[in-house]
C-alpha cells in the first residue's frame, strides 16, 4: 500500500510540473496568464503587481487583425511603393539638415553610416508622424495570450514592459505604439528599449518617444550592436540569365550560412562588375516584380537590418531608400 501511495504521489508531482512546464504551449489564455504570474514572481515580481497590470490590460482584435495582414505578405512590386516615396524622401532630407549635428555624432560614435539612421526612422514613423494609435500594453497583452503563433515572444515583451515602465519611468496611461507593441521614433519593443536604447542628449533618460537625439543615438546603437561595418555594401543586384531557379535557396530569414561563392553562378551572376571577397557570408534574396523575379546578393549589413525587421522586404526597402537619401543629400 506504501509502495502505491508513493507511485501516486509521485504521479501527482509530475502532472503538478508538467503543467506548469508546458502552460507556455497552452493556447488558453487562463492558463497562460497562470503560468505568466508565476514566472514573474520567480523574477521578484509582487504578485499583486502583476495581476495589477493583467487586470488593467484589455483584448483587442484590431491587433489581430493587423498582425495576420502585415504588409511584408505583399509581393515586392506592391510593398516598395508605400515606402519609396517622394513625399517621405523631401521629408527625410529635410529631417537629416535639421538634425544633422546629432546625426553625424551618433554615425562617428557607433561606427555606422547616418543614412542607415535617417533611413530607419522615415520607414518606421515618417519621422515621428506616424507613432502608432495602439495601447502598447493592450498590444502586448493581446498578442502574448491570445495569438498562439507568436504569444510566447509578445508575452516576454508584454513582461518587458511592465519593467521598462518602472526604470524609464514612462505614463503608460499615455503609452501608444504599433500593433506590435513597439514605440517611438524608431518604433523599439521593449526589450529593445532596455538593451539598446541610449541617453544621447544627456538629460540621464532614454526618451525614445519625444527626443530625437535619444532616438537617433538609440537606432545607430542598435545597428552597432548587431555588427554594421561602415562604409561596407549592403546589397548587390544579381544578372540571372537561367530559366531555371538558381542553385542557392532564396533566404528565409535563418542565419546567415552561404559564402558569396556559394551563391553566384555562370547563370548568376553580379549585375555590375566589381571585386568582391567571394569568400564573405551572404544570402539570396528575390524580389517579386509585376513581369519577372529580381534576385540580389544580400551582405552582412544587410542581414544586420533584418535584425531590426526580419523581413526581407522590409531590409530592401530600407537598403534603396538610404540610397535615395545619400544621393540627394551629398548634391
């Protein structure tokens, strides 16, 4: 009987672990935000705070129905028109003149060209003008209990935030974003906030949301950070004369793991002559044209801007609008 009672109990244990082990797998929101409690606590978290910031956070379905839209599902030839514009390139010139002693700082600083920087933050905002309308803790909430695919990701945000607010000291009654919880000039989630944001107007805060030096300073030390080499190309475009797919898969957003050599082919091949350290890592990257595919030959820096948005369109998009910039800015 002793020998039975132990198994059960043992049993009993096991579920008891398993249970919690696995509530991050779970889909159901109550036992979600079981396990989420739980974990907090663990961290130091007061248990009535989080509760505190559960029960103060509210579903929205609009966020759901922007993230199962996102405009990266759009073939190139309909994405770069919504970026690529002349309204945001006047927009971009003019925002680099008016900021270009921080911008030059930050570029000197952290080692990175101030295109990519100008670049950055016209794609995300407009400059500041479009921040987001979303509740960033609804957003986040949203996300991190109820949207399986992703929730274990937006639930570490959502936890993210509750700390961000405390250190940055920020009104989370006033606090808006992206669909996706991100803020600011630069539009950083949370966890970006705290790792890579910097003070770089020297007040001792790092105001991503209303200081564009901060914002400014923050975005080069992203780029930093992931491993921008200054200076260095970013994307290649390719000459493919075969009607058969070329011989290198087309990359989907997995580390980088094919060398340049890898890569080019007699049917393949760089669209302009030019030496190249064959020898580099790098990855293919197809466009979808109205007519036609557009290949490139994708490079480390290049590969660093989809740290910042993993999105391969998103990284073109940015990679020929910083090309735009510098162009019209050095005339």
């Amino acid at each position: 009987m002793a020998k039975i009672t132990l198994q059960i109990a043992s049993l009993t244990l096991l579920c008891s672990v398993l249970f919690h082990a696995n509530a991050a797998t779970n889909s159901d929101p109550e036992a979600l935000k079981t396990a989420f409690i739980k974990e907090q606590i663990s961290k130091g978290v007061q248990q009535a705070e989080v509760e505190q910031f559960l029960a103060t956070s509210t579903f929205d379905q609009s966020i759901i129905d922007a993230i199962t839209k996102p405009w990266e599902a759009k073939p190139w030839h309909q994405y770069y028109p919504i970026f690529l514009t002349d309204k945001r390139l006047e927009k971009g010139l003019a925002f680099w003149k008016e900021n270009h002693a921080v911008i030059n700082k930050a570029a000197e600083k952290f080692n990175v060209d101030p295109q990519i920087i100008v670049a950055i933050i016209g794609i995300e905002t407009f400059y500041g003008g479009y921040m987001g309308n979303h509740r960033v803790q609804d957003a986040l909430y949203t996300l991190g209990f109820y949207y399986p695919p992703r929730a274990t990701f937006f639930r570490s945000e959502y936890a993210n935030l509750m700390s961000l607010i405390k250190e940055e000291q920020l009104d989370n009654s006033t606090l808006k974003g992206s669909y996706a919880g991100a803020m600011g000039y630069g539009q950083f989630i949370p966890s970006s906030y705290r790792h890579y944001a910097v003070d770089f107007d020297g007040d001792g805060r790092r105001d991503l949301l209303t200081s564009k030096a901060d914002a400014i300073g923050s975005v080069a030390n992203y780029f930093h950070q992931h491993g921008w080499q200054k200076g260095q190309p970013v994307a290649l475009l390719l000459n493919h004369t075969s009607t058969q797919a070329p011989k290198a898969k087309v990359w989907t957003k997995e580390k980088l793991h094919y060398k340049v050599s890898d890569i080019l082919s007699p049917t393949l091949s760089l669209a302009t002559n030019q030496d190249i350290d064959a020898s580099q890592k790098a990855l293919l990257v197809k466009l979808e044209q109205p007519d036609n595919a557009e290949y490139w030959l994708g490079l480390k820096n290049f590969y660093v801007i989809t740290r910042y948005n993993r999105s391969p369109l998103y990284a073109m998009a940015v990679y020929q609008f910083s090309q735009q910039l510098n162009a019209h800015y050095q005339r």
